[in-house]
C-alpha cells in the first residue's frame, strides 16, 4: 500500500488483478501519480487525476502515429495498454537512455507557462538544465525535446529521471 498515493494504488491494483499481473518493482512517483512495473515486463502508471491521465494518453497515442521517429537513439517507451476509468496507462518498459513521463506534456503548442517566459525566464531555466544536466548532455538533451517537438509534443518535466542519458556513475 502506498501511503501517499492510496487512491491511485488502489486503482493500480484493480488494474493489475483484472489482467491477471503482479507489481514488481516501485519505479517512481510524483505530482503525476504512481509508476511501477509489472511481472509482465512492462510498467503501469496510475494518475491522481483524469485530466493528468487524458493528457498523457494523447501524447502515448501521438507516439503511436510516429512509430518511425527514433528519438536520437532514446528510448521511448510505447503504450500497451490503458483504463479509462481506472487512470491508468500500461506501458513498456524501458532502459537508458530513455525519455518518459508525459502527463506534463502538451500538444501542437508549448504550454501556456512556456510560452509567455520572458527571454530572461527562458534563460534562467535553460541556466538550470545546464546545471542538472552539464553543458554537453544538455545539447543531447535539446536534440531529443526537438524529436519530440518535430511530431508536436512539447515536453516540459525536463529533468534526469524523465530524459535519462546513462546510469548514474557512467
């Protein structure tokens, strides 16, 4: 039982019991809901809210119209499955370097706090992506929220749990 997330467990669980899977393993969580993954090799996100869970089914089914974008060599993992009542997205499960986790993300135009930054707001937060990611995985970076934004979806949780380069101490 996951003490912050209750409802979102409990619906992960449902989820799971009618598909006949397991959890495994707890993969994260956040303001989005809860991620893990399954005896069945994949990984199953339940939202905290209906909205979070529609805007990241749109993005998943974004993804499945663009099968052929290769992400810089990213590895992006590909919906298998999903409930509409439950919230929840079923999905693969993925190694690095991969980006992942679009209920922040918005479709055919960056969001609405994105774009109204002044130059000088623009410049602070790209200054901190510089800082989390370093100068020259930060051109990575960039390379891969292009992919993404060539086929409209415009990220914005932009960090090293979402678009992961390597294994920590590599």
């Amino acid at each position: 039982m996951e003490q912050n997330y209750p409802e979102e467990f409990a619906r992960l669980s449902t989820y799971l019991d009618r598909k006949g899977m397991k959890l495994s393993q707890r993969l994260g969580s956040g303001v989005d809901g809860i991620v893990y993954s399954t005896n069945k090799g994949s990984a199953v996100k339940a939202h905290r809210a209906k909205g979070l869970f529609e805007k990241e089914l749109r993005v998943y089914k974004r993804l499945a119209e663009h099968p052929n974008n290769d992400f810089m060599g990213f590895n992006v993992p590909q919906m298998l499955d999903f409930h509409p009542e439950l919230w929840v997205i079923e999905m693969q499960f993925v190694v690095t370097p991969f980006a992942l986790d679009f209920a922040g993300a918005t479709l055919d135009r960056a969001s609405t706090t994105i774009a109204e930054q002044t130059l000088e707001e623009f410049e602070e937060w790209e200054a901190s992506k510089i800082e989390i990611f370093g100068v020259d995985d930060w051109v990575t970076v960039q390379s891969v929220i292009s992919c993404f934004r060539r086929i409209g979806i415009y990220l914005s949780d932009v960090h090293k749990g979402n678009i992961k380069l390597r294994e920590e101490g590599r």
